[in-house]
C-alpha cells in the first residue's frame, strides 16, 4: 500500500520534511475560499487504495483548521483511501476538558468526536490536564508522542552547563526526563495561578542559579505569564543565560517580546507550530512513530 503525506495550511513545511524522512509521496492540500469565506478543498492526487498521512497543525486559526482537517480526512476517505492517519502536531481545543460553570460547551469530547473522520490520530506532547490518556476521549486509535529526545538534543549540543527549570509541578515532567536524559541537573519551581494573566512565581532554596545557564521548560507557551516570572527570578538570582524552551510556540498576545524583554536570552520551540522560533525539527519524531 502506498503511502502520501498531505500538508495542510499550517504544516506544509513539516509535513514535507516527513514524506522526505519516510519515503513518501509528497503533496499539500489545494486551500482557497469562495467568495462568502466558505473554505474550498481539493486534494492534490488520486488517494484511492492509499495510505494517507495527513499533517495539520491546528495553530493558529484552530476554528478554520478544524473544518480543513475534517473536510480534507472525509474527502480522502469518499474518494477510497484505504488508511487515513491524521497528524496533529499541536492539537487545540484540549484546554477545556470539564464544564467548569454550568452550561460550558465541554469542547474537547466535541472536537473527538469530531475527528473521527480520520481512522488514527497522533499528537506530540498534548496539553492534557484532568485526562490522562488520549483514548479517554477519542474513539478512534490514537497516539501520544513525545518531542523530549529531541529538546534534549538540543541542549546537549547548545548549552553547556545547563540547569533546567520547571516551572511547576505539570512542567516538571517535561524538564526532569529531559535531564535525566542528557544528565544534568534539574528543579522545579513553585507556582501559583490567581488568573490565566496572573501568576507568581517562587524558586526553591538549595539550589544554585548564579552564573548558571539556565533552561526553562514548558510543554507550551500560550500568554508567557508563566515563564516570564520565571525569568525574572532567575535573573534575580544572577543567572547567566537564561534559555525558553517549549514543544509548542503560540505567542499570544505578543508573548515573545515581552519574554524577551524580561530577560529571556533566547526562546527556542519546535516545529510543531511554525514561527520563528522552531528551531527544532520533530519530523523524525513523527516518522518514527508511523513504523
């Protein structure tokens, strides 16, 4: 069975380097608009009897993406593919996972429900709170994946010394099995959230941030409120460098400046959400777990 990888609007850049790393044909969704904003969706090649790995992204613009990715999974499933797996390398509408107040739309049961219009789904490192477990709200196959091996790359080849900060409980996952990884040290701070824009920030004691080269970890930077009293801490305490990692890079609300402006030396994400941070490639990621 042969296989095509189809980038979406978001993904192009990835979903290419991916066909390339699996030895796949390469082709992107053909995507315009008719003249009342309706989105118009062909698909690039024949896909009858064919695998299809379809990349979309859902950043930004995750509304207009959410109808691209099903309209384009459906299409490939009518016009006989025989495998559809879609790949979202950063997957929205996972932050509300309860009715918080009455009435709430409970959005992500809704959105796994609604893709599955595709047979798999994978994701890199999803924003999971309350669930554990992808499978706890998709009925179709799906995977969860991890862009720690390469993070830790990264670090082990681009900061030398380095100290790596999360910045609470949930982050601390992330930067205490990328350590272990590249064995070095870790830590994790103490946070507490009074609003989604107002959060302090508290460094433990015993630990040695001056001088240092420091790594702040996320899986996700969204508004930077976080990692911002972050830096400001760790430039406190006479840090070095301070670097801002995450998996995903969304930048809300002109985030990146700002971070900067507290003292971030450098922001590094992945391509998982392309801008001009995506420094690190998780294309391999992706194809290993297609194998």
């Amino acid at each position: 069975m042969k296989t095509i990888v189809l980038g979406g609007t978001n993904s192009k850049e990835l979903a290419r380097k991916l066909a390339r790393k699996s030895k796949a044909k390469y082709g992107h969704l053909i995507v315009d608009h008719f003249p009342d904003g309706e989105r118009y969706i062909r698909l690039p090649f024949d896909v009858k009897d064919k695998k299809i790995i379809l990349v979309e992204s859902m950043f930004p613009n995750p509304d207009l993406i959410m109808i691209e990715t099903i309209f384009a999974a459906r299409t490939c499933k009518e016009l006989g593919a025989k495998q559809v797996i879609l790949v979202a390398p950063y997957l929205a509408y996972l932050r509300q996972d309860k009715r918080f107040h009455p009435r709430e739309c409970w959005s992500n049961r809704i959105m796994a429900a609604l893709l599955t219009c595709a047979d798999k789904i994978i994701v890199i490192d999803p924003h999971l709170q309350r669930i554990s477990k992808l499978s706890e709200i998709f009925r179709i196959s799906s995977k969860r994946i991890s862009a720690n091996k390469v993070l830790g790359e990264y670090i082990k080849k681009n900061i030398k010394n380095p100290l790596i900060l999360g910045p609470d409980l949930e982050s601390f996952q992330w930067a205490q099995k990328i350590a272990d990884m590249i064995r070095v040290q870790s830590t994790v701070l103490r946070k507490k959230r009074y609003t989604s824009r107002h959060v302090k920030i508290k460094l433990k004691n015993g630990h040695e941030i001056k001088n240092r080269n420091i790594v702040i970890i996320d899986d996700i930077i969204s508004s930077g409120h976080t990692m911002i009293e972050v830096i400001k801490q760790a430039r406190k305490k006479g840090a070095k460098t301070i670097t801002c990692m995450a998996v995903h890079g969304i930048f809300a609300e002109n985030a990146y400046n700002k971070m900067k402006k507290a003292g971030a030396t450098r922001i590094i994400t992945t391509n998982t959400i392309q801008n001009k941070t995506s420094k690190i490639d998780v294309s391999g990621v992706i194809a290993e777990s297609l194998t």
